[in-house]
C-alpha cells in the first residue's frame, strides 16, 4: 500500500469541531471517525451497508460511514452520536424518548438508529407510524422488535418530552 | 397492557447507551496495542500435511505468530473435551482455526496470515447428520472414544450425545388410537447474528492478564482461559464491556485464550475485532438444524392415546455446550400435553457444520415448530379445532406432565384463552388471511449465583455482582429489588458488573437466569443490611428493630412516620463501625421429581424448576401468486411467573417475536455441496426490520410462584422465541391446505409448497 501516494491532510468537522487528520484516499468515514479522531460511539455491524450501525449525518443527510469515503466529507459537517445531545448535561429528546419508551436494550444499534430518527425528524417532522418503520429500515435492531423505538420517534415528533438533564434515573 | 400503561423504567445504563459515550469491547485501545487475525481451514473436512508459518514470522510488524505447537497440549469443552485451540491434524469445519497472528496493524496481520502455508489431504465432508448415525459411516472424530467425557453421556461414533424419554407402553398407546399421524420436518440451521460482532483485548502485567470480551459468560470464558492455558483463576481477569447483544450467540469460551495467547508471546495488548462474515461462520454457536419425526395416536375424542418421536440435531465439528440438546430437544417432541404413553429418542450427531450452541432457547423453537404443525395435523385429523384440542390436552395446574412432574399454579389454559380471543381467534377474516395459534413451554434453570451490597457513609448503595448484563435489562432490574428491600429508590444504587475480579460468580446472561438467581443473591444481601439498619435505628429511635420499617430512604417505627431517621445518617454511623455490607449467594432451587417416566443418558432436563408457559396467536396474509408472507399482528400471552420489570420484560417478549418471525420466513443458513456457508453477510441472511415487523400485543399472565425466583419470578429471555415460527406454520397450513415441512418457510418454499398442491 503506498500510502504516501494517496494520503492527505484534510480538516474535517465533526459535530461543529474542525479535525487536521491525515488520511488515505480510500479510507471510509466510519474508520476515520473511531480509529483518527476518537469518535467510538458509531458502530460497526456488518461493513457492508446492511445493519445502519455507523449510521452519521453529513449535511444532514443520513449515510452508512463505513461505505463512505472520508475524503468526501472535507468540507461538510459531520453530526455523530456524540454530537447529538445539546450539553453534556441535557439530552435531546430523541435520546430521553428512546430510553424511557424503553427502545433501548443492547444499545449497539441505538446511535445509529438516533441519526436516522434525527434525518427523518428533519424531512418529516409528524411521521406517520408507517413513515418511521420506513424511515427506520435501514437500521437492524435484534433486541426490542422495534415497536418502543418506533414510539420514541412519535413521541418526539408529538414534542411529548422536551430536553432534561434527568439521565441519571 | 398497552405500551404507555407500562411504568417507566430507565436503564442504569441508557445514558451511556444513548449518548455514545459508554465503551464496547471494539472500541477500547491500549497502548501498544496490535492486531489479531486468524487462519482459517476454508475447507469442511481434510487433513493438514503441511503447515509453514515461516514467512509470517519473518514478516516486519508481526510480533506473534501461534498454531497448535505453541500452547499447552489441553482439549476442552464442557461435557466432552473433543476440542483443541488450534487444529491438530484435522479440520473438521471451514472456520477451524489453523494459526493465530498478531501485528502491529490489522492490515499487515492479514497479509501475514496469507503468508502462512498450509496444505490437505482433503477428506469427504460429512454432513447429513442422519446418515452420519449410520454405523458404516466415516467419523468426524475418529478418536471419540479417547476424549475425557461425562459418564452420564451415551455416545457412539458420530452420535455424540442421546438421550431418551420413555412413560407408559407406548405401543399399547398407539393400539388403542382412533387415529395415528406421523409427520416428518426438516428445520435449517440458523444464527444468532447479533448486531454487535464479538471482539477480545487481552493485556498482560507480569503473570496475570485482563481480557476484555463479548462475552455473555464471563466467568465460562475465564475457567475457558484457564483451562487451556492452564492458569489458576486469580491470574485471570475477563471485563465485560457493555455487550452488543448475544441472543446465546456469545455463550461459551472461545477465542479469548488465543487472543491471550497471542498477547503474552508479543509482550504486548491485542484486540481481535470480527467482520460480518467471521460472525456467521467462525464461532461455535450455530443454531442447531433438526429433523423431527413425530407419530401421534389420537381418539375422536381429541385425548391423546402416545406419542413416538425421533429428533436428530446437527451438532456441527464439535460439542461446545450442547451435549444436553437431545434431552431439551425430547421435552419440545412432547410438549406442554398430556400424553400418557411416549417414546421419544433424541440424538446430537457431529457433522462437518459449523459447530452449534446454546442460541436463545436452544432447539426450541425448531421443535416446537415440528410438534405445534403435527398437532394442528392430528387435530384436522379427528376434525377437531387446533384451539379446542390444545386446551383439551394441555397441562395445567395440579396435573402430572407427561414426564411425571406434578405442576403447582401454572398459567398455560390462561394463556391459550386469552391470547386467542384477544386476537379474534374464530373471526372471519378477509381472504388470504388466517390465525395461526401455537404453544411452548421453557424451564427456568436454578444456578449458584453471588452478589454483594453495600451502603457507604454517605448512604449511596452499591451493588456488586457476577451477573451479565446483554440487554435484557436483567442486571438492571437488580437495582429495584434492593431499593425494594432498603427502602430506596433504584437509582440510589450503582451497578458492578460483568467483571469477573470483583464480583462472585454467576452463571452469566444464558438460560434467562440473571434474574432469577441473581436476584435471589441481591435481595439475600440487602436483606442483610435492612437488618443492620433496623438494628441502629431501634437504638436511636427506642425501639424493638422488628418494629422498624424502611421506606422512603428512612427507617421509622412502624405506625409512627414522625418518629424517623434518615438512611443516610444511620450510613454515616456505620462508617464509622460496624460497615453496611451485604452478601448473598442462597441456595438454587430444587427441580421437582419426576415420577414414572424413564431417561436414558438423562441431563437433568426432564423436569423443570419453575416451568414456563406461552401462547402465540399470528394473523398473517399470504400471496398466494408469489409465497410471500406477511405478519399482520401477533398476541403473546405468557406465564412467567410474577412480572418484576414490566417495560424490560414486555422489551423480551417483542424482540423475540421478531428473532421469531425472521426464523420462521427468512434466517436460514444454507450450506454448498461442501459443507461452507453460502448466506454470510446480512444482505443474504435476512433479519426482520422496523418495516416488516407487525403489531405485537403482549399479556402476562401473573402466576405467583413458589421455589422460583424472587417474589415468584420464573425466567423470560428464552421463552417468547418458542412459539412465533410455530404459529406461523400453523397460520399458513391453514390457508396452503397442508403443513410446511421445512424452516425457515420462505417465499419460495410457500410457493414450491402451494404448487404441488400441499406436501
């Protein structure tokens, strides 16, 4: 691999702070994130488009990051997990939903199932039940069956929980 | 109960799960830290003739290179020890590892593992289970006679464990029938998958060394660890990040040794993090495919008159834990009915397969679909309706089950009425469209299993435990049952967890037992410290400590509120004196015994502590032009005993409808002529997702029951992956006009099946 060939450096903006990270052509966003820059709360599933696990937004737009390229993303901005919560003590309610609607349990799809709820939030703000199973198929879950993570994103969207720094209950 | 009457219940650990910031094993880094990779067989059957790691060893940036020649000469597994790290001579499934690499980046570890050379003499994959039984067949172990193994075991050649149940004359029973139905089904094998694939960290300091590891089992994975290396326990540390899921996929000991291994010989940390693909093929926790054979004698009446079975479950390469799946297999051949003459014979046979493993209710769900389609069969039979013939058979409450355990307060008739008429079982409905109703049953499974509990001075508690958290919720339910005993609130107490250092053991998130047993352990310790409390506030407060009640974070004299102190000031005494300390462990309840049934190569499975009940009742439509089917809605009912955590325990039940529903449409491992998996990513192994999935409608129905878990708890994690696929089955046979035989009953085997006209 002749890195010195293909690598470059490029700033990139993960969620609103600008990253120097020196990388490979070729190297997908997702390995950037958790292995450059120390982002772990996106997950890898399946490397392969098919779990929704590394699921981020990029211009608000929802991508797989294992299957996108870094460099693409120069320029852009990067919203992660980690950049999801307003303050490091208030959550969005989207995170408080999830968890009190009880859509959580192993929690390795919940990250990338919160951008995705967050993308769809975005174009849609009062899906229909229908309109989030839909929005929300990109994303596997093996615990829950989906139904209390469904109800999360209609409670958000009903505005039925505002922000609150009760995380600790 | 509908989803906004179940009171709230917040994950100790949601935060860290919402927010991004809590640790899985894939996402620790230590400094120093290299790469592993494995070399694998890629062949089902051969013998190694050559094998040359030279090339790798010589590569720049590989620090450990290991094969069967570099660790202790040890073969493991739990029950028969046909096992060995690495092969040795044989392979007997494309994912036995050959050899071992650590480096100093994953991509010059793999480059290193294609250096390694090695060659076969290939031998003939064996993989039809019931032809391996054939006493002329070749022999995927050839020594099986050498291995230490159980002496309860009954094994022979390829069979590698049977078991039998054996209750009245069985012939006799089918002499005096009205009716005798035999059918034969075929269930594929299938997989866990869950979303997290596994990863291992290992770092030694001196002579001891921390493993960090997706293990549902931490303590198994340390005696795993220890065995193999051959290291006493105190050397051994196995940390359990926050788990990614395992549904019994991430059961057992496995590849935390290697990863050890490899990080001792490199003096330095190693993670092992697994692709998609390795996920499905490498790790020896398939779920198991099943042929089931099963002949009913019936009178028009509807009383069952015997019951002859023959099950034989694909074991895979090797044992693992599964040497108990015939007998397992054998209860879900007779089912929750009574039946009062059987004969049931149950085989685990070793194949060139990936090997199997306990996946969330092992052989359950299989079988249980095989006898719930019979069952619909023997009741079209005698024109009887399925519903009708099942609450006429079915166990209950002060009855004796076909094994001859005598059953307390039981729930099941409860659950076959009410799932069924919350579903509108009998309705008429739209064309293409039809109910599907089937039952299963489940043991709780009684283990040791410790925890500690403390208050400090400030009156913050603790709870210290052995038990794994996988997502249940499980772990975290524990903090209600000590707030209940103290007098607190759950969120008074922190959680120590899935750290095999500090907390005492436990068996691990397998067999739905965190709760029953642990939680047994955690009220044993907080009643210990309630006791303390009621001691020091007698003193303060003039009174006897019996008449001392803990509620609020105070302890008062009962019938006078005013007359208090808080918890925290009595924390602050025993600070300075005697500590608030709890322990618990408490004995494992006692399986009742079974009366007038004989076990052959018995496994302790033929009765059942705390026995679990369900009914599943699908609506579901068919296209009867492509063979695709559609869940509409699914009613649960379920008797686990008293409902701790409603929102967790309604969280079991709906995730495993769905695992359900995928086994019965759509996860199927399929196999080329060779023996290799040929669906091993998740676009061909197709999991259900928010789209497909229908409308689920849970009830419990509460039995209080005695010799179980806490406050009458019996386990739940298993039971709601029993009866879906069954129901389902039985849903489409109704509108096909006869039974699927195979699972998972896809599209195309639906279409295959309407277009002979029924099987």
């Amino acid at each position: 691999m002749s890195n010195q060939e293909t690598s470059k450096s490029v700033f990139l903006n993960v969620n609103g702070v600008s990253y120097p990270v020196t990388i490979d052509g070729g190297r997908n966003l997702l390995s950037v994130l958790r292995g450059e820059i120390g982002l772990t709360g996106t997950k890898e599933g399946c490397d392969d488009c098919e779990c929704g696990a590394c699921m981020v937004l990029v211009d608000g737009q929802p991508v797989n990051s294992c299957s996108y390229l870094a460099a693409q993303t120069q320029g852009r901005e990067i919203t992660t997990i980690e950049g999801v919560a307003p303050s490091p003590e208030e959550m969005d309610p989207l995170q408080t939903n999830i968890l009190e609607a009880g859509g959580v349990q192993c929690g390795f799809c919940t990250p990338g199932m919160i951008l995705s709820a967050r993308a769809l939030l975005e174009r849609t703000p009062h899906p229909s039940e229908e309109e989030v199973r839909i929005g929300l198929s990109g994303n596997l879950c093996r615990c829950t069956g989906y139904a209390r993570i469904v109800e999360a994103v209609q409670r958000t969207a009903a505005g039925a929980k505002t922000a609150t720094g009760d995380t600790g209950q | 109960m509908t989803t906004t009457e179940i009171p709230r219940f917040v994950r100790a650990d949601g935060p860290d799960k919402v927010t991004g910031s809590g640790r899985y094993t894939a996402d620790l880094t230590l400094t120093g830290m290299l790469a592993a990779k494995f070399k694998y067989s890629g062949i089902s059957h051969g013998r190694i003739t050559r094998l040359d790691v030279t090339a790798a060893r010589e590569m720049a940036g590989v620090l450990a290179v290991l094969t069967d020649a570099d660790v202790p000469d040890v073969h493991y597994d739990p029950q028969i020890k046909d096992r060995t790290l690495f092969a040795r001579d044989i392979v007997r499934f494309e994912g036995e590892i050959v050899a071992a690499v650590a480096a100093l980046t994953p991509e010059i570890a793999e480059a290193a593992v294609a250096a390694i050379i090695v060659e076969y003499e290939e031998l003939t994959p064996i993989l039809d289970p019931e032809a391996a039984m054939d006493k002329s067949s070749p022999l995927v172990h050839e020594d099986w006679e050498s291995y230490e193994a159980g002496s309860w075991l009954v094994r022979s050649g390829n069979t590698a464990s049977f078991s039998s149940l054996e209750r009245g004359d069985v012939d006799a029973g089918l002499a005096e029938a009205d009716q005798i139905i035999s059918s034969r089904y075929v269930a594929d094998g299938s997989h866990a998958a869950p979303i997290e694939p596994r990863a291992v960290v290992a770092q030694w300091e001196g002579n001891k060394v921390t493993i960090w590891t997706s293990t549902q089992v931490p303590f198994d994975a340390r005696a795993g660890v220890c065995e193999t290396l051959q290291l006493p326990t105190n050397r051994v540390r196995v940390i359990v990040p926050h788990l990614g899921g395992g549904f019994g996929g991430k059961c057992g000991f496995h590849f935390e040794a290697h990863v050890a291994a490899l990080a001792r010989t490199a003096g330095r940390p190693v993670r092992l993090v697994f692709s998609r693909e390795e996920e499905f093929t490498i790790p020896d926790r398939r779920r198991e495919g099943i042929v089931v054979e099963l002949t009913t004698g019936v009178r028009k009446d509807g009383s069952i008159t015997a019951r002859k079975a023959n099950v034989v479950i694909d074991c895979g390469a090797y044992i693992a834990d599964t040497a108990f799946f015939p007998q397992l297999a054998a209860m879900h051949a007779v089912g929750p009915y009574l039946v009062p003459n059987l004969m049931v014979e149950s085989q685990i046979v070793y194949t060139n397969h990936q090997p199997s493993g306990s996946v969330r209710a092992p052989t359950a769900p299989q079988v249980c679909w095989a006898l719930e389609s019979h069952i619909d069969e023997v009741a079209k039979a005698i024109n009887m309706d399925p519903v009708k013939f099942r609450l006429k058979n079915a166990v209950d409450t002060g009855m004796v089950g076909p094994l001859g355990q005598t059953y307390e307060e039981i729930g099941l008739r409860r659950c076959i009425q009410q799932a069924t008429e919350a579903a509108g079982y009998g309705q008429e409905l739209p064309e293409n469209e039809a109910i599907g109703v089937a039952i299963g049953w489940w043991p709780s499974f009684a283990s040791a299993s410790g925890s500690y509990v403390k208050l400090d001075d400030d009156g913050a508690g603790q709870i210290i435990t052995g038990a794994q958290e996988c997502g249940t919720g499980a772990v975290m339910t524990l903090r209600q049952l000590a707030a209940d005993e103290l007098g607190m609130k759950p969120e008074d107490f922190e959680i120590i967890y899935q750290d095999t250092a500090t907390g005492p053991y436990d068996m691990g998130a397998t067999g739905s037992q965190t709760l029953l047993n642990n939680g047994r352990a955690v009220v044993e310790a907080s009643q210990q410290i309630a006791e303390q409390l009621r001691e020091l506030a007698a003193d303060r407060l003039e009174a006897a400590p019996a008449d001392i009640v803990l509620a609020d974070g105070k302890a008062q004299v009962a019938g006078s509120p005013e007359s208090a102190v808080p918890l925290s000031k009595l924390a602050a005494i025993a600070g300075s004196g005697k500590l608030l300390l709890g322990h618990g462990s408490g004995s494992p309840p006692v399986a009742p015994p079974i009366v007038g049934a004989n076990c052959v190569g018995d496994q302790g499975m033929a009765s059942w502590v705390g026995p679990q009940f369900s009914c599943h009742a699908v609506r579901l439509r068919l296209d009867p032009e492509t063979g695709v089917t559609r869940v509409i809605s699914v009613h649960a009912d379920h008797d686990s005993g008293t409902i701790i955590n409603p929102m967790g325990a309604h969280g079991q039940v709906e995730g495993a409808i769905i695992m359900g529903i995928g086994q019965a449409l759509t996860e199927g491992t399929r196999y080329d002529e060779t023996g290799k998996q040929m669906n091993t990513s998740l676009l061909e192994y197709k999991l259900q997702t928010a789209a497909d999935s229908p409308s689920i409608h849970t009830q419990f129905v509460e039995v209080f029951t005695e010799n179980a878990g806490p406050h009458g708890a019996k386990g739940l994690a298993e039971a709601p992956n029993i009866a879906t696929a069954a129901a389902v089955a039985n849903g489409l046979a109704k509108l096909i006009g006869s039974p699927m035989r195979q699972l998972p009953m896809t599209a195309e085997r639906v279409w295959d099946t309407i277009s002979e006209g029924g099987s």
